[in-house]
C-alpha cells in the first residue's frame, strides 16, 4: 500500500475515531449529569473510579501489548500465527480478572452496603465484561490493520448507545439496584460490541468483496486458534516483541491510571470526593479523548507502516522519510495549538462550565480549580500523545526494552509524588503529578525524534513552535478572559454571565482568525486530510 494512501486512510481512521470519542464522551456527559440527579456521589465514586479502574487495568494489560505488537509493519504477514497470538488475551485476561477481582473484593476498603449496594456483584460483571471484550481481539486487530473504518464507528457507536439506554432506563426505573444497574449496562456494552465484530467477520470473510481486496483471512474459522503442521503455533518474532511491549504497558498502564490507584489502594479521598473528582476529570477530558486519543491511535499505525522499525533514517525510503517527517510535524502543530487553545481559554471558564454542568455542587469548592489545572494537564496530553506514537511506533525491541526502565523509574516517581501532592493540595495534586510526568515522558520522546532525524534535513519539532503573533495573541485573550470572570461571573446572575461567555467568544474567533492567517501549512494539511 502507498504511503500516500495509508496516510489518506488514517487520517479518515482518525477523524471517524474522533467523531466516535465525541459521541462517547458526550453521551457520557449527559448520563453523568442525569445521573447526578438521581443517584449519589458516592455511588459515582465507586462505579467510575473502582469499578470502571478494574475493567480498564484488565483489558489493558490483557490486550495492549499484543495490540502495539501485531499491528506493527506490514499487514502482509502469517495472519495464521498472529491470530493465535491474539487468543492469548483471553487466558491472560481470565488470570488477571480472577486475580484483580480478588484483590478489589478482600483487599481493598468495601463500600457501605447502605450507600452503594451490591459492590460484590459489580466487581463480578466488571471482570467479567473485560474477558467477553478481549473475545473479540482478533477481530479488533484485523479491521484495525486494513483500516475498516466504518467497522469501527458502527460497532463502537451501537455498544456505547446499548450501554446508555439500559443505564438511563434502570436508574429511572429502579434505582434503588445501585451496582447492578451499572453491571448489567456494562456486560451489555462488552456483549454488543464483540457481536458486531463478530458479526461483520461472519459475513464478510469469503464474500466476492473480500476476494477482490486480497484479504489474508478466507474462512471464519481461522479467526480461531490454528495449529499448522511443522510450524510453530506463534510468531517468535511478534511474542518476543509484545513480551516487551507487555513490561511497557504494565508500567504505562500505572502511570495512565496512576491517581486512580493512589485513590483506590491509599485511601487519600472519601467515595464523595472520588466521585467530584471522576465528574470533573470527565468533563476535563472531553477534547483530549475525542481528538488526541484517536489521534495517537491512528497514527501510530501510519508511522508503523511507512517506516520500518528498529531501522535508522539513512536506511529508509527518503520519500517515505519526508512525507512521515511532514506528517509529525502538523500533527505536533495541530495538537499543540488546540491545546493551547484548551488551557488558555480553560482557565476562565472552568467555574462557569461546571455550574451549568452541576449546579453549586460542583462549581463550588475544588471543583474550579481541579478543572483549571486540567485544562493545563490537556497541553502536556496534547503533545506527548503525538510524540510517544512516533517513538513507539519506530523503536526496535532493544529500544523498547531500555525504555521500560525509564518507564519503572517514572511510574515510582509519579506514585511519591502523587500521594505526597495529593495530601498538600488535596485532589489538585493527582493532576500536578500528572503534569509532571508527562513532562518528563515528552522530553524523553523530543529527545529520541531529534535524534532519529539527525542525519537528515527534516526537522519535524518546528512543529512545536507557533508563531510569536498567535502566541501574543493568546497571551491577550488569556488577560481578558480572566477579567471578564472576575467581574461577571458566575453570582451575578445570566445577563453578567452572557456578557463572559460573548467576551470569551470574541477572543475565541480572533485566535482562530489570526491561525488561519499565521498557520496556513496547517490548515491544508487538514483540509486536505
């Protein structure tokens, strides 16, 4: 496939997988605020901090590795043996479920059965929706390394609406269920979701339309395990590679959740506080995950294919070079200037963004700020987002093995530091920590880029520089921002909060003027894509 028609492809992978991130974050937005109206915080608490922590460390240390492993170089590869790699998700997911729902039901500090009931029950279906999903893993692969898009989009769109109707329709009916309210709407998303999968694969395999695309996969049995006589049964290649991607993501893994686990495991914040936090993180993240996630996910498979791993700059197809060089450096420019765009404009209207959301629940207290210092946190996601998919997507397995000592080092570090920030500056400091170490994990990958491009002329981390003019720019529509909250928002009623709100849209449509003016590379680029 032509690199110019990969990039065509992933970047239509990664504006589908935006618009999806959208959809979730935004139905979950509104299920979030509805539920507040119904349930308790502490409630909350447990289902999108313990609960939703169980299912998100089981999957992920399940399936990343092999994910980052198989969906690494060409797609021309024994699909055979990399299939019966990806089967080896589900017992290592049975293990940690077994073992993980062990440690959230004996080991940790239970709920009262009187504010949040049934917290056994949910520990079950939570563990057990992380092992219905990893069934569908092979599956996940295959559409993922030919770029199925609309697969995605319609898979991932009808499990999250499943999961919401039956949430919304529960609570509404029966909230007293506590728990088992949220564990039958999450077994239904993992169900819904490895169906469809599934399902498509079913029809499609031996179709005429899979016969004119080449597809290495003829029948739907092989999306099972297969033993081939006088071979071995996985690729050695590909095991060795996702042993030590394996080692990566189980450290990624705590210093992704990190704050989770402080939260969880050291008891520094009550289920109250722990559910004010999961709302405000929540809304925090809206644009990091519905553009910088699918960002970072489409693109490490653009880089992974165009350029060969583990091999220098000097070694590869000079046109490749340049064009994946181009690539970087619009990306670090686009993700660079929406997150700017985030902090600045964050800062002044975090208050009043969390009292339309939550009422004085939580635009007073902490809530403010916790929401200020997110806005921040999103500029560091931004750009080690871009950043870390090009490193991985181009180290060689000795790189990464070295790597993972960094990553060991950064995840002890960020657990000090969380818990000591976290006991001065109460829920701020998990976010303070989480700056930090994606400061230095940026600097860790800036470092690798500057040196893999070296010996060439491309010098893709201009893309880290905007112009001084929109810099000015920000810097003013920051001051004003922050003086229109201090003298019209948010206690002096709507007509002083529609004036704050036209201030900032005004500072807003001069910032993005004057990008279309100074960026104009960048504006083609995502035209164009």
């Amino acid at each position: 496939m032509a690199a110019q028609e990969v990039l065509g492809q992933t970047a239509r992978l990664a504006s589908s997988s935006a618009l999806l991130q959208v959809l979730f974050r935004a139905v979950t937005f509104a299920l979030n605020a509805f539920t507040l109206r119904y349930l308790s915080r502490e409630l909350l608490g447990v289902v999108n901090v313990r609960l939703t922590l169980l299912y998100s460390t089981v999957v992920f240390l399940a399936r990343e590795a092999f994910r980052r492993a198989c969906l690494s170089g060409s797609t021309k590869r024994n699909w055979t043996k990399t299939i019966n790699l990806l089967w080896l998700t589900v017992p290592l997911g049975v293990f940690w479920s077994i073992f993980l729902g062990l440690v959230w039901l004996y080991l940790l500090e239970v709920p009262d059965p009187s504010v949040v009931p049934h917290y056994q029950a949910g520990v079950v279906a939570f563990g057990l929706s992380a092992i219905i999903e990893l069934l569908g893993e092979p599956c996940w692969v295959l559409a993922q390394a030919h770029l199925f898009v609309r697969l995605k989009v319609i898979a991932e769109s009808l499990s999250v609406v499943s999961k919401c109707i039956l949430t919304v329709t529960l609570v509404i009916l029966y909230p007293h269920w506590g728990l088992y309210i949220f564990a039958l709407a999450q077994l239904l998303y993992a169900t819904v979701l490895v169906m469809c999968y599934v399902v498509y694969f079913v029809m499609f395999l031996g179709s005429p339309e899979a016969t004119k695309k080449s597809f290495p996969v003829a029948r739907v049995k092989a999306l099972l395990p297969n033993f081939v006589e006088d071979e071995t049964f996985v690729n050695w290649k590909e095991a060795r590679l996702t042993w030590s991607f394996f080692k990566q993501s189980f450290l990624k893994q705590i210093l992704t959740e990190g704050e989770r686990y402080v939260m969880t495991f050291l008891n520094v914040l009550n289920f109250g506080d722990q559910g004010v936090y999961d709302i405000v993180n929540n809304l925090g993240s809206l644009v990091a995950r519905f553009i910088f996630l699918p960002i970072e996910e489409s693109f490490y498979v653009f880089f992974a294919k165009v350029l060969e791993r583990g091999k220098t700059v000097k070694d590869q197809k000079q046109d490749d070079v340049a064009m994946a060089a181009n690539v970087l450096e619009l990306l670090l420019k686009l993700v660079l200037l929406i997150g700017l765009t985030i902090t600045v404009f964050g800062y002044a209207y975090s208050q009043l963004a969390l009292d339309i959301y939550g009422g004085s629940m939580l635009s007073s207290g902490t809530g403010p700020d916790l929401l200020r210092c997110y806005s921040l946190y999103v500029l560091f996601l931004a750009v080690n987002g871009v950043t870390e998919c090009f490193t991985f997507a181009l180290m060689c397995k000795e790189e990464v093995d070295r790597y993972n000592f960094v990553m060991l080092a950064l995840s002890l570090l960020f657990l000090c530091i969380s818990y000591f920030l976290t006991h001065w500056q109460g829920s701020k400091g998990f976010i303070l920590a989480n700056c930090f170490n994606m400061a230095i994990r940026i600097a860790h990958s800036i470092h690798y880029i500057h040196a893999y491009f070296k010996e060439s002329t491309y010098r893709p981390l201009a893309g880290l520089l905007p112009s001084p003019f929109l810099v000015l720019l920000y810097t003013i529509s920051g001051a004003i921002t922050a003086f229109s909250e201090v003298f019209f928002c948010c206690d002096k009623g709507w007509m002083a909060r529609l004036i704050h709100i036209t201030v900032g849209a005004l500072c807003f449509a001069a910032t993005i003027v004057t990008m279309f003016c100074t960026e104009t590379k960048l504006i083609h680029f995502v035209r164009s894509q």
